[in-house]
C-alpha cells in the first residue's frame, strides 16, 4: 500500500512523525507532503528521516520546465501513484480550503487531483472546532465520501478543554489501514481475540501481573478489522488505544477473561488466545489495604482456570489458535500446547530472546500447525507478523476443510 501523509500548521504537527513510523510498520510507502505552515512546528528532516524519502513541500520547487515537458508534474504523479491521502494534522484552514476546492499548494492542489480514499483527521482548538463554518465545511467534506476522524476530547494546547485533540497516532494508522486495506478475505469472519496481561488483586490496591503489553494482541485485532472482520477484542489492563472499529471488552482477572471468552466465543470464526493470563490467582484477597509490617509475609496462591483448554474442548470447528511465550523448546512446547489444548495452531515465541515479544514492537515467531507443518516467520513489526498469521490461519483451515 501507498500513502500520501499531509502533514498541516497545528500544534499537533510532531504527532504526524509517530503517524509516518506507524504506517510504515503496517507495511505502507509513506510519502510526506506538508504546507509551508507545518514546516513552522516540524522540519521536513525529521519525515525524510523516518520514511527515506524526499519530503514535498512546495508546488514549484520541482516542477523545472524539463520535468514538466516530460509529464512528470509532481502533484499529478503523486496523486497518481497512491492509494490513499490522510491528512493529521488536518487544520480549520486546510478543512476550509478542501471544502472549497482551493489549490493554493501542494497539498490542497494534491487533493483535487487525488482520486483514491481521503481521510482527514482535524486538530483544532475547541471554539474553531465548533465554530459553523468549521462544521459546515466538515459536512461538506463527509458528504463528498472523506472520512473524518473525530478529533478526541481532553486538554487542547491552548491550556482549554474540549474536542480537538488530534486522536492516537496509532488509531488513525489502523484505521487508514483499515479503510484503505485493499485485501478484505476476512470478511464475514468473527474473530475473538484477547490480548494483555490479567491483573490477580492481593488488595484493593496491589496486584500480581506480568510483562504482556498486550501489543501482539491490538495489532491482531486491526489486522482482522482492516481485512473486513469483525472483532472482538477481550483486553486485560493495557496501555494502548482502542485499535479502530473493534469492539473491545475490558477485563482484569484470569476469571473475568475468562467469562468474557466463554460468553463471546461462541459468535466467532476464528478465536486467538494471545493474552497472557495468571497462571495463578490469589486465594484470599484483602479488602482493605494490607499495612506494611517488619513481619514477613506470604501470599498464598491458587491455580487459574485454563482458558484455552476449556475453548480447546468446545470450540467445534472454529479455528482457535494459541500463543505459546517460551524460553525453551520452542517447537516441542507449541506442538505440546496444539495437542493438549485441540489447538489448531499455536504461535510460538522465545520471550528469553533480546528485544523480542513481552512489551516490544517487534516479534519473531514461529507458527506450530496441526498439519504437522512449522514456519518460522520472519523478525517483523507485530502488525506484519499479525497479518502473515491471518494469512497462514486462512489457509490452514482450506487445508483443514479439504482433509475433512
Ligand atoms: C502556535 C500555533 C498553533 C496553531 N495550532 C493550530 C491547530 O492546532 N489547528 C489549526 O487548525 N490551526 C492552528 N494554528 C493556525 C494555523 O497555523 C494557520 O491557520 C495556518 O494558516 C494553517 O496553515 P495550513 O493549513 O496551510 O497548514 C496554529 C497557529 C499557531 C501560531
């Protein structure tokens, strides 16, 4: 895929860095174009960095009269080469002139040439947020078929509260992902996963966890959503936006995980266990906060119940796959895993391995199939290994149905 990244004048123009990085890890060609204004809060440096191309910043700088008689006009070939524009941050300004249809620059005159999907996410302080020609112009845009993302809510630059925050770069990557995705294979699936770690309470105020970021799991759940899934994601506590256009459904302890799983898995298709739930609870949780004493203390500990074993036993044919974080025995642990939970593929990943899986941006796997078949993936982004998953789960289950 191919992405034109308009980058506008507003305070959130930094964020659009973070942008650029997260569509390339989601397999995307990143080209910058930016205004004039936008070069007043972030240089062209920090994007060409980033994506290793030449940043567009004006109409006429390359368009020499050689260039021109070979019909090579920038603005055209760019709106030509690209499947999709996205514009963060998108000002009241660039709104206005899009409305409009002016082609004062690069990019407003880039958006008239542009033929592909549009999605515009604008950042403002709340009153031009709000204000009826901001709005009017919005509506324009929407009805012309660009998607708007919703700016969200909280504390704006300006020192106000209100809507106009530019959202989580990582949310608008997933959704461009997702609205542009050219492949939808995934569509009429239902897929369940869970992600993150559980959270077992000693008391109200202290917990036995472990390091799961809960990345792997997101980046599966906007994989399934961008190939035209639908996706419900079982979330223990994380520290990452909503992925776009999934339900999530909030949970913190190995038995809450667990009656979100059993209630919802019955509506998918395809279920994936890649959270990292407690091997173990605590058996007599305090209410009150435990004081500290020079006293040694010990907490005692019960076995969880095993989540992947139950689904295991009732999955019928779905495809349920399992996620096996080893620090040995790769192979030999995921087969072991696939036979004793009626898995039908496990993933398997060496956690001991430096700067790979718990609380990464990358991993490194290896899929255990019930085939017999083993595939050792490539290191990758965690949204390029979800995808290459999908795709080997698809055709896992071709194979499954033809053997049946
Ligand atoms: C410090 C500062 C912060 C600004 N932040 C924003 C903003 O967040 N959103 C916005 O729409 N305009 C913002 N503006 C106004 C734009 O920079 C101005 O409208 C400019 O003409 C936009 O140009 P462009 O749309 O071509 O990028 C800000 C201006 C200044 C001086």
């Amino acid at each position: 895929m191919r992405t034109v990244l308009g980058v506008g004048g507003g305070i959130a123009a930094y964020k659009a860095a973070e942008l650029a990085r997260a569509l390339m890890e989601r397999g995307s060609e990143v080209q910058v174009v930016m205004t004039a204004a936008a070069e007043e809060f972030i240089r062209p440096l920090t994007f060409a960095s980033l994506t290793n191309r030449k940043v567009i910043t004006s109409l006429f700088a390359s368009s020499s009269a050689d260039e021109v008689l070979s019909s090579s006009v920038e603005h055209i070939r760019v709106a030509q080469d690209n499947h999709v524009l996205v514009v963060a941050p998108a000002t009241a300004d660039l709104v206005a002139k899009f409305a409009q249809g002016l082609a004062t620059d690069f990019l407003t005159t880039l958006y008239l040439a542009f033929t592909g999907k549009v999605i515009l996410a604008p950042a403002m302080n709340t009153a031009m947020w709000d204000h009826p020609a901001t709005r009017e112009n919005i509506a324009k845009l929407k009805a012309r078929g660009n998607f708007v993302l919703p700016p969200d809510e909280g504390l704006l630059a300006c020192g106000t509260t209100g809507a106009g925050r530019l959202p989580d770069p990582v949310m608008i990557a997933d959704a461009v992902i997702t609205l542009a995705h050219p492949r939808k294979d995934l569509d009429g699936e239902t897929v369940v996963i869970t992600a993150g770690p559980t959270q077992e309470a000693i008391d109200p105020v202290r917990f036995i966890s472990n390091r799961s970021s809960g990345r792997m799991g997101y980046a599966l759940a906007a994989a399934a959503a961008s190939r035209g899934a639908r996706v419900v994601l079982v979330s223990g506590p994380v520290n990452l936006p909503e992925p776009f256009g999934v339900e999530v459904v909030k949970v913190r302890s190995a038995q809450q995980m667990r009656d979100a799983v059993i209630s919802r898995m019955k509506e998918g298709t395809i279920i994936i266990k890649s959270a990292a739930v407690a091997d173990y609870t605590v058996s007599n949780p305090s209410p009150q906060k435990i004081k500290k004493t020079a006293a040694r203390m010990s907490v005692e500990l019960d076995p969880t119940v095993d989540i992947l074993a139950e689904v295991g036993r009732y999955k019928g044919d779905r495809l349920l796959i399992g996620f096996a974080a080893e620090t040995q025995n790769l192979v030999a642990e995921g087969r072991r895993k696939m036979e004793t939970k009626n898995c039908d593929m496990v993933v398997a990943n060496l956690v001991s391995k430096e700067g790979i899986g718990f609380d990464s941006e990358v991993n490194e796997v290896t899929l255990v199939m019930s085939t017999g078949e083993v595939i050792p993936l490539p290191e990758a982004s965690k949204r390029v290994v979800a995808d290459q998953i999908f795709d080997h789960a698809l055709k896992l289950r071709l194979a499954l149905h033809s053997r049946a």
